[in-house]
C-alpha cells in the first residue's frame, strides 16, 4: 500500500471547555467559513454537553464524506502500522483505521460518555479534529526552499508513525 501524505496537512486536535450554557451560535458558522474558505477541514468534532440535571447531549460535525473517511482512517491507520511494525503493519493499520472511521466519525460514542464523564453538570467541551489546509502550500514551499521545521505543536503524519513506533517497541517489550 503506497500513501499519499502531500495531500494532507497538519492535523490539530483542540480540546474546548465551556462554562455553563452560553452559546452564542458563533463556533460552528465560523468552522463553516473556515472550511468554506479551503483554511481547514474538520475531520471530526465532538460537542457534548452536561445540563444542570446531569443530562446529556452530544453532537458530532465532520466536512469528510463517507470515502474521504474511509482514506483518512487507512491513511491515518497505515502510517501507525508503519511506525509500529513496518511495512507488515502498513497493510493491518490501513484496513483498522479504514474500519475505525467506517462510520466517518473519529471520535465514538465511547468517546461521548468518557467526555461526559470528565466535565461537571452545567458544562460543555468539545473535542475537534482540524486539518489545516492552509499549511500545505507553505509547507510545501519551505521544502522547495531546503528548510525544515524545528520544532511546533503539530500532530503530524510523521506523529503517527513514532506512535506506532512507541506501540511496536512496547508491544515487543511485553
């Protein structure tokens, strides 16, 4: 299997908390303008919210059509498999991470009780997945001009290849 990761910008996971239910409606048109203008792609979003009464309401966002998901799942998944146990991982990371965003959602609804669980009643957080689209061309440019990054807060694809990596090293030490 023979990726392509020059399409793929820098995926960012942000996590946000909210305080209380004060929501102004601003967020999601925003992401939309974002995406809109070819700045981002939201991979996923997770929103979930606790009321007072310890309720719960969730709400998942992504731009990825069911194909695109399915490509960043074995993408995503084959570059861990990679890291993890080489190109005999490549194969079995594509088909679990194709399998993991089947249903074009990053984040599970395990992920929505685990949320849920860690915030107070009369709180929200929300966790996103944001491809930022605007980096490809300058990353892209930097390398034509021999540069390199230093150091950032990014998770790259080559992030999930050393976590792989960790996994492998840690699988073969237990």
């Amino acid at each position: 299997m023979d990726k392509d990761t020059t399409n793929l910008g820098p995926v960012q996971m942000l996590v946000l908390g909210f305080e209380g239910d004060h929501f102004t409606g601003e967020i999601l048109p925003e992401l939309r303008r974002l995406k809109d203008a070819d700045v981002i792609r939201m991979i996923d979003l997770l929103f979930v919210r606790k009321d007072a009464t310890g309720d719960i309401v969730s709400l998942h966002v992504s731009d990825l059509s069911p194909e695109e998901a399915l490509e960043f799942g074995a993408l995503a998944g084959a570059l861990v498999g990679l890291g993890a146990a080489g190109g005999e991982g490549l194969e079995a990371g594509a088909e679990l991470g194709a399998a993991a965003l089947e249903d074009g959602h990053a984040f599970s609804e395990e992920e929505v009780w685990h949320v849920a669980d860690a915030i107070p009643p009369g709180t929200a957080a929300a966790i996103a997945l944001i491809e930022h689209r605007w980096a490809i061309p300058f990353r892209d440019a930097v390398a034509r001009a021999g540069g390199t990054a230093l150091a950032d807060e990014w998770i790259h694809a080559a992030d999930l290849v050393a976590a792989g990596q960790a996994i492998g090293a840690g699988a073969a030490a237990g």
